[in-house]
C-alpha cells in the first residue's frame, strides 16, 4: 500500500495529558515550540486532526508564519497544507475557522453514519469522502491521500483518532513537547486513548533524539517495526 510518511505532533503535560478534563483547547507548550510546530506544519502537505478536536477546539490548522507561507508559495505549494477532518459530520458547522480560516483545500473522511443532506452542503467548502460504514477506512483513507500527492502527513490529534492511527500501525514518527504542568483527572485525554494496547501488544518505540526548547522538552521517537 502506498501512503505518505505520517507523524503525529502533541503537546502533552509532564502526566502525559493533553488537555484537562474539561477537554477544551488549551496552550500546553510554549512560544519557541509552536513556532517548531508551525515549521513542521509549513514543511508538510496535509494536517490532520479527528472529529472530536474539529467540533471542540475549532482548529485553524494553517501555517501562522507569513515568511513560511511565502516560502511555500515560492515553492510552488499551496500556501497552506490541506485541512483533513475523520470522523461523522453531523456535529460539524456550517462555518467555523475549519473550514473558512486562510486559504487551504479541505477533505472530510466519514462514514454512512454521516447524514447525506449534511455531507452535500459541506461539498460546497470541502471534498468529502465515504469510506466505510461506521467507521472511516484508515488505510484506505491513506492510499487516497498519496494518490492526491500527499507525501508529508502531520497528525494534530486528539487521543482517540491518534491511537486509531497507530493501532493500525500508519504511523511513522512521534514527536511528544513535555511541558512542566500537570493536569490530572482520569477523563482528561491523553496522546493516545481508544481501548488501548494489551499488555502483549505495547507499541513499542524507538528514541530518535530530543530538542530543549527552555522548559520544554520535545522527543522524537520512531515506531519500531
Ligand atoms: N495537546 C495537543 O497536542 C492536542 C491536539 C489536538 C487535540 N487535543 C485535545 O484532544 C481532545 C480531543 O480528543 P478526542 O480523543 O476526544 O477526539 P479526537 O481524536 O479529536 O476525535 C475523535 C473522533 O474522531 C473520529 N474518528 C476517529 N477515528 C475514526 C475512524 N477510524 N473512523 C471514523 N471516525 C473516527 C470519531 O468521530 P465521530 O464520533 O464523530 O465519528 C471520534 O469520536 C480535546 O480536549 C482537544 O483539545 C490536544
């Protein structure tokens, strides 16, 4: 199967969650680490988020740096990566910085479950696909997006549309920016949530370095094949 490189990008609290129980948008790293997230947004074709993180945090998801988006354009790319939503699409709106902020392509992979009359008035601002009958086909989701000339695919999560991604083992590169807080609560999300990996079937990965950027620390793992 053909598919772009993937990496999931997250701001996690030193217990490893990334948001509060409360399960809204809130700023977890620091300045110098979301001018290293918008270099990785810039430098990739597609973003990536699930339904969950659209409908709650109404993410932007373009490239904040006007320099980084005149360099893509200089490029010959589009001035931003192509906005991509999975999940069911009856909670989306009709307008909402999704779908209208910056001038981006935007692709909604869904399910049967989604309503028809619904999916046609969002085609006006967005593709839509249909791939599958409750649940959204990964893999093929990914042979759709190479096909469109994805190579470079960035995962802004939440939990739940992370771990399906590597449950299903698409992932290629994890990078995780600890900030020094702490969170708690057992419903706050954490990178990844879905049911879980069993005991003997731990995803394990590979430490590929770290970056300190004052006072948090960015890992960068692999997953180990
Ligand atoms: N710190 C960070 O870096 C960061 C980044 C992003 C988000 N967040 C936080 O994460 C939280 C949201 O995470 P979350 O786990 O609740 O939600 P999520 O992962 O954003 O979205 C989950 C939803 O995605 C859809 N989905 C996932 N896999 C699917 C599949 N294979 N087929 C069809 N649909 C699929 C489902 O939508 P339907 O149920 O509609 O079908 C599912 O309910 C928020 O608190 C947000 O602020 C933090």
């Amino acid at each position: 199967m053909k598919k772009p490189f993937v990496f999931i990008n997250c701001a996690v609290s030193a217990d490893g969650k990334i948001s509060t129980v409360e399960r809204r948008q809130i700023k977890i790293s620091n300045e110098l680490d979301r001018e290293r997230v918008d270099k990785l947004r810039a430098e990739s074709d597609a973003i990536l988020v699930g339904m969950n993180t659209v409908v709650g945090d109404d993410p932007k998801l373009t490239v904040k740096s006007e320099k980084l988006r005149k360099e893509r354009l200089k490029k010959g790319l589009p001035e931003n990566p192509i906005k991509i939503a999975v999940g069911n699409l009856n909670r989306m709106k009709l307008s909402s910085d999704f779908l209208d902020y910056g001038n981006a392509e935007k692709i909604i992979f869904t399910t049967e479950k989604s309503d028809k009359r619904k999916a046609g008035k969002l085609r006006k601002k967005s593709e839509v696909y249909v791939l599958g009958e409750t649940k959204v086909n990964l893999h093929r989701m990914m042979e759709i997006l190479h096909e469109k000339g994805v190579r470079k695919l960035m995962v802004e999560g939440g939990g739940t549309i992370n771990f399906e991604l590597l449950r299903e083992r698409l992932v290629d590169e994890i990078y995780v920016a600890i900030a020094p807080k702490i969170f708690g609560g057992k419903t706050a999300p954490t990178l990844a949530d879905g049911d879980g990996f069993r005991a003997d079937k731990i995803l394990n990965l590979e430490f590929l370095g770290l970056e300190k950027l004052e006072d948090v620390v960015v890992l960068r793992y692999t997953i180990e094949k």
